[in-house]
C-alpha cells in the first residue's frame, strides 16, 4: 500500500491481510495504528514510509489536538520484519537507504509532530517499537508489556540517529542492558528508569489512553504546541543528539560497513531458519 501525502488524503482504516499504517482522525483526535499481526505489528520498508507520510499529513492539520501510536491485536510492535532482511542489508548502500531514508523518515516524522503524541503500549515493545515509542511524548503500558531490543543476536547494532533518540528517552543504562546483553525487560523495570509514564492493568490500557488524552486536550491547545516546539529545539540543542551535525554526520558515513559482515548475515540467517545463530567461529 503505497500512500500519497496531500490535503485530501484518505484515512487508512480498513483491516486487511496487508502490512499497513492505520490511521483515523476524529474531530481533534488521530490514531495511528501499526498493522502487521502476523509478525506482532513488525515494520516492514513500506510502513516505515507509510508512517512518516501519515504523521506529515497529521501535522498539517490545524485542528488536530493529540495523536494515539498503537498496534494492532494488544500488541504494539515487536520489531523489523526481519523476513525482508536478505533483500537489502548486506551492502552499505542498502543499509543506509533503509535506516537513513525509511526508518529516520518515519521517526523524524513522529518527533516533528507539532501536537501531543501517546503512545498506548501493550505486549511487545522491541527494536523498532522502542524506536516509535521514544517519539512519543506521554506513554502507557500494560503490566504485561516487554521492551528490549535483542538485535546482537541478529548480528548487528542499532543505528546512529536511532541509538542518540533511543538513549536520550531509554537512558544509558537500560541501552547497554538492552543492547550489550540482549536484555527484555519488564514493564515495571523501564517505568521505574523514567521511560513510561503509567503502567496499568493490560485490559485498562486503552482506557487509560483515552483518560490521558481527555485530560490533555482540555488544556491550552496554542501552548501545546509552542511547548512541543520548544522542548524540540531544546533536545537538538543537546550535543548527544545533534543529529545534523557534523559529527554525527560522519558517525552515519562509517555505520553501515558491516553490511556484509559474515556475522551479520549468520544472526539474521540463523532467525529465519529458526535455529540458534553461531558467532563464535567466524
């Protein structure tokens, strides 16, 4: 499903059997619905692309007051799809093209939506669900909600710009558990190092959304947006996340040369084959 931004976009909101960015607007309200259920809501490319052009059409609208970021079946997103990994990650080109062009387009999109964004979690929040989450600015998780991004055991590490979003809204020490050791933790653990902002009852979770949302909308919707604007000048102010920089720029250059690593493509051959990857001998 290809969507094309312009004023009179259509709302995406019929289920079907294709991988999709969902989205509705009611009144002052959009939900964005990640729709893989087959894969526990796991981005594909073509949702990558689909969201960044949903939430730059969201941002267009003046009326709009709050965004709800959700997953379909209770569950929020447990990844990449990695079934579409050997098409594209094993040269540097294509590497940088997916996390440079689609995934960061789909992130960017979400930080620079200039209205309140919630993100109501439940079940698995891994790799590129932490990634959606950590743009959103209120989040709620269900008790039983898992987070982690076990990617080493795919044989690669996280992105540039990703890991800068990622460690500023997880924070350091849930990053290195999460990444150096492969670590999923529970909603209870990440809540009490500062990334949710309520855990509640997995039944209560839409719910509770919908109480947040309620309660935020009755406020000044012009401060807002001038408080969402500020707070985003101020973290690219910050020089962990200069993510135009110089520097970073140079970081990005050099972060895909792994592409054809023989690790690499053993972790993400060993997952599609169902068996244990073996990094020790190569």
């Amino acid at each position: 499903m290809s969507l094309s931004v312009h004023p009179d976009m259509p709302e995406v909101s019929l289920e079907t059997s294709t991988p999709a960015v969902h989205w509705q607007v009611d009144g002052w309200l959009a939900t964005v619905r990640l729709y893989n259920p087959s894969r526990l809501n796991a981005m594909n490319r073509a949702m990558w692309r689909q969201l960044r052009e949903v939430f730059v059409h969201l941002s267009h609208l003046p009326e709009l007051r709050a965004v709800v970021v959700a997953g379909q079946s209770g569950q929020f997103c447990a990844g990449g799809d990695i079934s579409e990994y050997p098409g594209f990650r094993f040269t540097p080109e294509g590497l940088h093209a997916f996390h440079e062009d689609d995934v960061w387009g789909g992130l960017s999109a979400i930080l620079a939506c200039p209205v309140p964004v919630v993100a109501q979690i439940e079940g698995a929040c891994m790799g590129a669900g932490v990634e959606i989450a950590s743009c959103c600015d209120i989040r709620v998780a269900g008790v039983g909600a898992r987070f982690g991004a076990p990617i080493a055991k795919l044989g690669f590490p996280m992105a540039p710009r990703e890991l800068a979003l990622v460690l500023r809204e997880v924070g350091a020490l849930t990053v290195r558990e999460m990444l150096l050791e492969a670590a999923v933790l529970d909603a209870a653990t990440v809540a009490a190092r500062g990334f949710l902002h309520q855990v509640v009852a997995d039944d209560a979770v839409a719910s509770t959304v919908v109480d947040r949302v309620q309660r935020l909308v009755r406020l000044s919707p012009l401060a807002a947006r001038l408080n969402k604007r500020t707070i985003s000048q101020l973290n690219q102010a910050q020089p962990l996340v200069e993510w135009t920089s110089d520097a970073m720029n140079t970081i990005v250059s050099e972060a895909y040369a792994y592409a054809d690593h023989a690790e690499h493509q053993e972790g993400i051959s060993a997952f599609l084959q169902k068996r244990p990857a073996s990094f020790q001998s190569l």
